[in-house]
C-alpha cells in the first residue's frame, strides 16, 4: 500500500512524499518533519491508525486523511477518527488492491490537496494538546487562525417561518463532526424534518446515523427506502445513492434513489434540494450548507432562496474545507454566514 500510494503521489509534481511503516515510526519522523497533510491507515502493526492519530492531534497537530477498507467495522474506527480529528477518509478498495487503487486516484489526489489547505477545528482537545506543551522549550509554528467574521442572528420576530416544512443539510469533508455539533444542538421536539446528503460510501452512512443517534436528542436514521417524513427525525442518505422528497398518498416520504450523471457527488444535496422544491414551496424550506469541497448544494439552494426559501452558510472560520458553503456565499444567496457552534441556535430561531 505504501508504495502504491507512493506511485499515486509521486505523479504530482507538487507533491513530496515519506513513508513510515507503522504509527510508531511516523510519530519519531513528525519530531523533525511537520508535514502538511497525512494518510493514515487505520490497520498497521505495532501501532494502529487510531492511536497514530491520537497521538498526533495531540503533540503535532496536522491534516490528516484515513485510508480504510470498505467493512462496518472499518467504518466505525474510521467515524471515531473524524471525531479524533482527521479530515477526510479514503476508502481503499477491496480485492487486489494493486489491480484496483488507480481507479481511485484522482479522488485520493483531490481529498489529499483539500487536506493539506484544511483547517482542522482550533479547539480541537485543546486542554489536551495544552498539556502537553506545557514546558516545551520551542512550540511548534502554527497555522494562524482566522478571526472570527460578525454575523447577525435571524430576527424571532421578522424571520420566524410558519407552517409544516423541511430542513435540507448538504456536507461533504468534516461532515460526521459537524453534523454531530448541529444536530447535538437541537431538542427532540424539533417541528420540521431534518434530511442530510453527507457525501459518504454505502458502508458508511449506517454506521453514521447509528452514531449520531446515539448521541442527540433528534431520532437519526439512514434512508434506505422509502419512509414517512416526521418532525423530530433527522434522515441521512444512504451513500452511493441519492435521498430525495417525493409526495405519496400518506404525505411526504424520503427515499434512496439511483444516482444519476447529472449530479456527480452522492448522495446530492443538489438533487435532494431540488426534490423537495417539487413537493414543498420554497417558502417552507430551510437549506444548510456545512463544511464540505466541491460546490454541491450552492446552486440549488441559490435557486431556492430567490424562490423564498431560507438559506445558512457555515463561515470560513470553522469550515474544515470552505468549498461548498464558500459558493453559496460567492452567489450571494446565503441569508446568513455562520460559525459551526452557532447553527443550531440559527435554525431554531427560523423554526415555529
């Protein structure tokens, strides 16, 4: 795997690239060598990928990409690993894996880049990391933080939606942390549904929604089929497909489709934003752009905010990688910029 990855990286020309046979051996090269991103796998003898990772966020902090297998058991170590800090994950496939990791590649080379220019969260098991630097004779350097931008709350008086309607999430990098920060932040008697296109592989949503239900007041589960929209759930797309909104008899479902070319991130937040504007007025929608790369959900919910629907942008500031709330905002259809930690607060201003 080393060297393979190794053949990947070694064909950028901007890239330059050591290897460490286990955690043990990359901890000792981070005392001379602070490099800007890292991958991890999560399997590796002597030391595991999780107590590699552990450590590092703690004593040399940097952007870190997992590389996993696609199991439930490697997803589960690979969600705890987003919740330790790394970045972004890559699942490695299965089989011969020298037959198959350059099909991957050019996904590997985007996420690694993205990586490298992230910007883990500041406050990240900080008195931890303080701790331990307590005493050092020369403090690592450090990335500067960017100051925090002002924003202005929705007004409870002027801003207050009304009626039954649906709160539509799109994230990407960083996602499984900041879901947890937002959806931790709302009560079980959250009035409107919550559905969330997380790009993520099949194996891994299940094990995400199981996790995040574990840990909010919000009931969470993955759709898989087709399944009855209520207030205090929150609904995440199964990966590789696309959760959409659709009108049956009994009211409005959400189900996993068939991923379609037009879209090429699954599951879509554009699509998903779409579907909902077909079986819902735009007035009645919330839409929510978290940390993620690439541009999915902008566009769609540009359109649903000049149709009157409500639109949050996570800031710069707490944005693992600022590319899909950072096009919202570019469009200029971001009703409000907000750091992580206050969306929640956010969306229940919006809510009646």
């Amino acid at each position: 795997m080393r060297k393979l990855l190794t053949e990947i990286f070694s064909e950028q020309p901007d890239f330059e690239i050591r290897t460490a046979r286990d955690g043990l051996e990359a901890l000792a090269m981070l005392g001379d060598y602070m490099p800007d991103v890292i991958t991890l796998d999560v399997h590796m003898p002597r030391m595991d990928g999780l107590s590699c990772l552990d450590r590092i966020m703690i004593e040399h902090p940097c952007p870190v990409v997992m590389v996993s297998s696609l199991t439930a058991e490697a997803a589960d170590a690979t969600l705890e690993a987003l919740h330790l800090g790394a970045v972004d994950f890559i699942a490695k496939p299965g089989g011969p894996i020298s037959m198959q990791i350059h099909e991957i590649a050019p996904l590997l080379v985007e996420k690694t880049r993205a990586a490298a220019s992230a910007r883990p969260r500041a406050s990240l098991r900080l008195a931890e990391r303080v701790r331990h630097r307590v005493g050092a004779a020369v403090p690592r350097p450090r990335r500067r933080a960017a100051a925090p931008e002002p924003f202005v709350a929705p007004d409870r008086a002027t801003d207050v939606m009304t009626g039954d309607g649906l709160v539509l999430i799109g994230v990407s990098t960083g996602g499984p942390p900041a879901l947890e920060v937002v959806l931790a932040g709302l009560p079980a008697s959250c009035p409107w549904p919550i559905l969330i296109a997380q790009h993520m592989p099949a194996s891994f949503t299940g094990p995400l929604a199981k996790r995040l239900d574990g840990l909010c007041a919000l009931s969470v589960q993955e759709v898989s089929q087709s399944t009855p929209l209520q207030p205090g759930f929150a609904y995440i797309g199964r990966g590789d497909t696309d959760i959409i909104v659709t009108r049956r008899a009994r009211g409005l479902v959400t189900l996993a489709a068939p991923p379609i070319e037009s879209y090429p991130w699954h599951p879509s937040a554009d699509r998903l934003v779409r579907t909902a504007m077909a079986n819902v007025p735009a007035s009645q929608l919330i839409g929510i752009l978290l940390t993620g790369m690439g541009s999915d959900g902008a566009a769609a919910m540009a359109e649903m905010h000049e149709r009157g629907g409500k639109t949050i942008a996570e800031a710069k500031e707490t944005a693992v990688v600022w590319g899909m709330p950072g096009e919202l905002a570019a469009l200029k259809r971001a009703d409000w910029i907000v750091p992580l930690p206050a969306i929640a607060d956010c969306l229940q201003r919006l809510l009646p």
